[in-house]
C-alpha cells in the first residue's frame, strides 16, 4: 500500500511529462504528450488532461493524495494561473483549476520549472543537506530556484530564484525580458555561441554552432572559445555572489546543457567567484553539478506536492 | 508591570546605544557612549557594558527576558561574534558571549544592523503589513535587510540582505570589499558626491561638498548633480529588482541621508525600476521611504528579541 503517492506534472514548451511518484521520489508510473505549443489554450490543456488520464486509469491513482505541477514560467501560484513564454495560448491559463477538476478535485501544489528543479536536487541531489541553497538550470536559457531555512522559498507567486533574470551589467545589451545585462543575456548557451563566433571562432566540419560545439573547443584549447565560456563564468559568478550577499546560501548547485562543459564551465566559474563573492560570510560558498537527471522537474514538482501536503497535515488542516 | 520587556543594544563605529523597550516598541529606558573604536576589544566591550549597566540597574529590568543586538557587520550570529569594519579591535569578537554574561545569562539575539532596521520598519514602519520587502539604508555607505514570508530573514550569519555589496556592473570600478561595480560603489552619498565633482560641479560659499549639497544643487536643476543622483538611482533598481526577481519582494523601503534627498533620489529610481524590474512578478513592486528614525536600529534589535522569545515560547522552549 502506498499511503503517500502524489500525482506530478513537469510542463515545458516541448513536452507535458506526468507521473506518480511515492514518499522516497520513486517514479511508479510515467505518461508523457508533445506540448502543442502553438496551439489555442485549451488545446494544451487537453494534453494535460490525456497525460493525467493515464495516471488516473491506473489501480495505482487510488493512492494519489495531491498533485504537483511544475510548470515553464512565469506562473503565478497565489491566482494558479501560468504564463509560459513558450506557449503563447496560455496567458494568464488557468491551470490549477483545470487541474483541480481533471483529478477529482485534488489539491494542488503550482511551482515554475526552476523552483521545481530546486526541489529535486534539495531532496535528492547535490543541494540534499544544505539548508540554504541555490540550484540553476543553464541551457537556452537560464533559471533557478531557492532553498531557505531548509525549505524550499517558491515565493508569492512560485517564481523566486529567477536569476536568470538579474542584470550584473546595468549598461549591459538589452535581453528579450526588457531589461539590460541579465545573467542569461551573457550565460546562457546560444549567448556562449554567439559571442565566440562573433569573435572569429568557426564550427567544425559538421557545422554544430551550438554552445556545446564551443565547449568541445574550449576543452581542445581554442582561445575564443575559452574565453565565451570565461565570460558566461563571470556573469554567472556575479549572479550567484548576488544571491549569496542577499539571502546567505551556501552552495550554488548548477545543471543544465551549459553545465553540461564540465571544467571548461566550472574553473573560470570558481575563479570569479573568489573576485565577486568578498564579503566574509559569503567565502565558505562553493558550486557543485546538478545530479538529478531528466526526472528532476517530475520529482520536484512531487517534492512540493508532498510538503505542502505534510504542512497541511501538521496544521490539522 | 511589564511582562514582555527586551533590552536592545545598537552597535555602531560612532556610538553604543542601548534600550529597554516593551512589546509595543516603546523605549521605556535609554542610555548611550560614544564607541572607543579605536581602542583594543576589550575597551570596547567595556564601554557596551556601562550601556547594560546603566540598563541593569533600573527597576524596571527585572522585566527584561531577553536582550537583542543590532552591530555593524560583518557579524556572525552562528559564532555569536562581531568583526565590524570600522572598530578594529573587534574581529571576531564574542559579544554574545559578554553580553549574556553582562544580563545574567540572558538569551541573546545578534543580527547585523540592517536586518535591525528592516525588523524596526517592519514591526512599525514602512514595511509593516508586508509579507515580502527589502529595507535599505543609503548613507555613507548601503545597507539592508529582508522580510520573507512575513518574518524577518537574517540568514545563517545575520548578515542576509547586504544590497550594497552585490554588483550590477560586472566590469565596474573596484569597490573596497574586493568585488567591481557593487551598487554601494555607485549609490552611496560619498560616491554621488564624487561623481558630481569629477563631473564639474562645484559647491557654493559653505564648500559643503557632502551629498547633501549636490542634493540641494539637483533640486535647484543643476544638470550635473541631477546626474549623479540618476546614476546612483539606476544602480540601486538594478539592485532593487534583482532582488525582488530573486526572492519576490513587493515593497523596497529606503532611509538613510541619501533618501533625505526625496524626489530628487525616488523619482529617477522609480523609473529607473521600470527599466529593470520587468518579469510579470516583479512588476507590482513599490518603493517608498523609511518611516522610522534614528531609534529603527534599537527597535528593530527589540523585535528580534521578541520574536526570537516568541518562536522559544511556542515551541515550549
């Protein structure tokens, strides 16, 4: 008998991943859709439904005690509505209720997708341990989420820990967001392209211009590729130093494609770190991999299911 | 009688000013020295022990159950010691320890003194009412502090929400911590001031050359002083809406000499907000000026000290 299963959801602009996931974040039974991006709202909510009518058909469900959702931002947890830049049928969708109404009225727990990735690595990865903490997601583009005091920080709306969206460079090049300099205007992976070739590095015979082409590079000893990732670094040292000035954690853990470069990445990275991070009570932080996998939103998101259940529990509610 | 008395202690480079206050922050009893700073730690400390002697003898401690401490930092609440940049003969210092000794064995709660102004704006001030804010101190140098989740959030150390020392210009002038382009670097009434005179400006018959003046000087429309005010407000919203896309904050309250200069500061900052706070979640955010005057370091030293007794009484401590 599994008295403690929550029903997950990890929602992104390319696929609608469901499972259910028992108390230890074990995944007992999978369904996953194509996100039907460009499709009206209602559309894409079907296809949540079909991912959550596989789940509930299951003898399994009966267990099911909350659900979890973390979802492409930016959401807004406090009206239960998303917004995903990537889904532009969903404005302001009402993705709670539906949710709500397609599990027999379910509660349910809504996060962003890098607020979920937190979850993960806090409950079973690299950030399992630390009260206070920072995990980061860099690929195309670059989120993150916030471990506080032990327990996961979502904020009001479940968007904290966008850093990603942070400006270390106030005259810095306008990022699509509609600020100037934000961490994932020079961080993140096609910026990490960009810049190398725009400073003369060219792909190899197989054309890859991807940021993982100019880590390959990096690794091989090219000099403009080195110095894209050197400047990702930077940017990125001085995000994570912000963090740790403002709100005292004392690990960054970082996943994602970016991540993905190893010590082309990670070197540079704990070298600016020990440049912007001064302060006496921010120096013990260090930066670890991610070590969750593909599944990290999946169990997240069942992580915030699960503690907002054992909350509940423990206020009589 | 007063049953819920806390003795307060406002450390700073200038003066050592102690309170005793009640539950509804009122100052019931004060005594002040002025700070041996350049003197060895334990002249130092002795000079806090007359503060708490002249407390101790009153008839009116036998009420006191606690007493909290507001110092400038770097403080470590963990190790209960103080390094205070600007008394050398504390680095490290445990003044925790001395102070309960001083009281009697007292339970003591130490934070750094922008967490004790944050506390004071939020148990009377600006912030009061707020579930998520930043309170900041502009003056000679830039400080803060963060309430979350409707309590305050001093971090591990007591150190938490040190706004001035992050950096929003990556590439920027080195700032005396030992990081580049830190939002103190760019906002702080001696770097406003400096910026205008490398500018041109140049200060009336009093040679008054403080921020202050070139305050005075943009009210009056001088070109040159209104740009430095507008470079420190750009710099401090940088600073502002990286923190709220951090940690979802919807209200900044900032006090010190430079916000004394009013519009000519909250104007420029205001916009300057529109230009860098711009996901859907930090877009509701406001700033207004701090409420509470000089007493905010002793009174929010008393909050802490309540709060602190109050979680200890709930949990049956």
């Amino acid at each position: 008998m599994h008295t403690d299963l929550v029903a997950a959801l990890d929602i992104g602009g390319t696929k609608i991943a469901g499972a259910l996931v028992d108390g230890h974040g074990r995944i007992l039974l999978r369904a996953q859709r194509a996100t039907p991006a460009q499709e009206d709202g209602d559309t894409v909510m079907r296809a949540v439904e079909d991912v959550l009518g596989e789940l509930t058909v299951s003898p399994l469900w009966s267990g099911a005690r909350a659900v979890g959702i973390g979802s492409a931002g930016p959401v807004d947890a406090s009206a239960g509505t998303v917004s995903p830049v990537n889904v532009p049928g969903w404005r302001g969708y009402p993705l709670v209720e539906g949710v709500r109404r397609a599990t027999g009225g379910l509660p349910v727990e809504l996060i962003g997708d890098g607020v979920a990735i937190t979850a993960a690595e806090h409950w079973q990865g690299a950030a399992r341990g630390h009260d206070n903490a920072l995990c980061m997601v860099v690929s195309t583009g670059v989120g993150g989420g916030l471990v506080l005091n032990g327990q996961l920080h979502p904020g009001p709306t479940g968007n904290a820990g966008h850093i990603g969206h942070i400006s270390v460079d106030l005259d810095g090049d306008a990022c699509p967001c509609g600020s100037r300099g934000c961490v994932e205007r020079i961080a993140s992976g096609p910026n990490i392209a960009r810049r190398a070739l725009d400073a003369g590095w060219r792909p190899g015979p197989d054309g890859d211009t991807t940021a993982a082409a100019v880590g390959e590079a990096a690794r091989a000893g090219d000099p403009v590729a080195v110095a894209s990732f050197e400047r990702a670094a930077q940017a990125l040292a001085a995000g994570i130093a912000a963090t740790a000035t403002l709100v005292e954690i004392d690990i960054a853990v970082i996943g994602g494609g970016v991540a993905k470069a190893g010590e082309v990445l990670f070197a540079p990275l704990r070298r600016a770190l020990a440049d912007y991070a001064t302060l006496s009570f921010v120096q013990r932080l260090t930066v670890a991999p991610a070590l969750m996998g593909t599944d990290a939103g999946l169990v997240g998101a069942a992580a915030a299911a699960l503690t907002r259940r054992n909350s509940a529990t423990a206020a009589g509610v």
